[in-house]
C-alpha cells in the first residue's frame, strides 16, 4: 500500500527497534539513504541497525566510519532504494516477506512490502531527506554527507537527466549544512583505482558497435575481473561509458555473476525508455537506468539484448519527433 510522507513520519516515529536495509551491489544513494535515516532516528534515541546484502566498497567509509551495530531484536523493518525483494540478495530469504515500509524512487517498484513511500524523484536521499525534516530532527554534517553522497552518485555528480532543480536546491542546503561535497566529489568522480583503469581497458579493448554506431555493448567477464583485481564498485563504474560515446542512444554493460548468468546495465539517451526496454527481460530501473538479469551463455545473453535493443531503436525511428 502505497502512504504519503506525512504517514510515513507518523508511522516511524511510533516505532523502535528497526532494521534498515540496502540493496545488494551497494551504490551511494542506497547507503547514503539508510546511513542518514540510521544516524538521524538515532540521534533521537531510537534503536537502528543498518544492513547491507554486500560487503560495503572503502570508499564509502566516509559515511560508514562511525557506525556500529546496535544489539537489537528488529521489530521495524525498512528498505531503502530497493525496488524488489530479489534486489536483498542474500538478505531476501530472511526479509523479503517481512519488509513493513519501503522507501523507494524508482518507479519500476513492485510493492513488495507492507507499505511504500514512493517519489520518483532524483534520488532515495532526496525521500529521506524531507522525512528527517518533517521529523524536526537536526542534519549533522555526518547526515549531510550521507545524503549528499547519494543525491550526487545517482544523478551522475548533476549531469544525468533526473537532476532537478529541487536536486541542486537539496545540494546547496546539504552544503550549508556542512556535507563535504569536495571530498565525495574527488573520491566518487575524480579518482580511479588502478584495478578499475586496468578493467576500463580492457574492457574498452571488446567494445562492440550495433545499429548504425546507435548501440554500445563492453562486455566484462571474471577472467577480466581476476586479471584487473577489480571489485563490484569498480565494474559498477563502468556502465556510463557507453552512452558517452556519440551517436549512441543505447549502451550496455554486461557483466558475468556465475557461469551462465550475466548482469547488463543499461544506459539509454533522452527518448528511449530504459526500464522499459529491461523490463521485457524481467528487469527495470528508471527511464535512463536500468538494469536485468540474464541467463545463458555471452553469446546468448548478448543476442537477447541486442534482439530487444533492435526493436527499440526501430519503434523509436517510427516515432513522429
């Protein structure tokens, strides 16, 4: 069931004792968002644990460096930017049928839990940042930083399509607030790690063009990721690549889980739906991200994307623009 802010403030403040969860592959806007709520229900006495499917990346300890864990029997439990059970990873077995609220911005969610706060706005952080406002609790730096962290990695530090003008608006209050933006920005858009420059290579060396130079697919297999030592953050790095090439209106960025099971990561131009594209392959995301799971081999799972790529790009040249 789907609840207005206001409802989910009434809903939290009535509650202690709460497990707040994050995706697996964590990315900024998830553990931005579930770090800020974690510190901010805290900070007024409240019971809050935060629980991450994946080990979480270094390079979020900015955030995380002052977290423990409290001793806590969960009677609460959240999401947060978590748009379906299966996206809990290892955590779903144990949560996915339990999750009382759902705080969310992507609008492919599937309602999985009791309650949804839904905004498709820019960026999870963006929900919890008017919640913890409405809740009149105070935004520390460390909140700050959480939250600015997630609004500035989701919209691609503001050059994505979703940056609103309520993001940069967010963002200049964040700052006032004493987010240190100059630091998530050189950790997050400024610096490589040599593992990810050795993966980019490579993974740029098996560039493939379809459709007219309209198509971009780099494919990265666990042979490239043992070679290069990369990690899950490094590939997560790789997925705009492709649609920065010009002329290409779709880009794809296949990344290999298990034999025979491939992830793609989807980044489309302005006019071709993203998550809808996915979603014909039991994924989704939003209208310019997203991503699905595939099963088969490169080949296949290349075929299958490319099949349903085509089509795309073909109903897109029939549009009348």
């Amino acid at each position: 069931m789907k609840i207005t802010l206001e409802q989910a403030v009434k809903l939290i403040s009535e509650k202690d004792n709460m497990l707040i969860l994050t995706h697996t592959h964590p990315d900024g806007d998830t553990l931005g968002s579930g770090f800020s709520l974690c510190y901010a229900l805290r900070s007024i006495g409240k019971k809050v644990n935060v629980l991450c499917p994946d080990e979480i990346p270094e390079d979020y300890s900015l955030i995380t460096d002052s977290y423990e864990a409290e001793d806590l029997e969960p009677e609460f439990i959240i999401t947060v930017d978590v748009a379906s059970a299966e996206m809990l990873g290892s955590l779903n077995d144990v949560y996915g049928g339990r999750v009382d609220l759902c705080i969310d911005h992507h609008g492919s969610n599937s309602e999985y839990a009791e309650k949804l706060l839904l905004d498709c706005c820019a960026a999870t952080t963006e929900i919890i940042f008017s919640l913890i406002k409405m809740m009149d609790i105070p935004v520390t730096k460390k909140i700050a930083d959480c939250i600015y962290l997630g609004l500035s990695t989701d919209t691609g530090c503001f050059k994505y399509a979703n940056t609103t003008s309520a993001s940069h608006r967010i963002a200049a209050e964040l700052i006032d607030l004493g987010a240190d933006h100059a630091t998530v920005n050189k950790i997050f858009f400024d610096t490589k790690t040599k593992s990810y420059a050795k993966l980019e290579k490579m993974a740029l060396e098996g560039l493939e063009m379809h459709f007219d130079d309209r198509c971009a697919i780099i494919c990265v297999t666990k042979e490239m990721l043992e070679k290069s030592k990369a990690t899950p953050d490094d590939c997560a790095k790789l997925s705009p690549l492709t649609r920065q090439i010009e002329g290409v209106m779709v880009g794809v960025t296949l990344k290999e889980q298990d034999k025979g099971v491939f992830k793609a990561s989807v980044r489309t131009r302005e006019g071709i739906n993203a998550s809808d594209l996915c979603s014909r392959l039991g994924g989704g995301g939003h209208a310019q991200a997203a991503g699905c799971t595939l099963n088969g081999s490169l080949e296949e799972s290349k075929k299958m994307l490319l099949d349903i790529i085509e089509e795309t790009l073909d109903d897109w040249d029939n549009i009348d623009k």
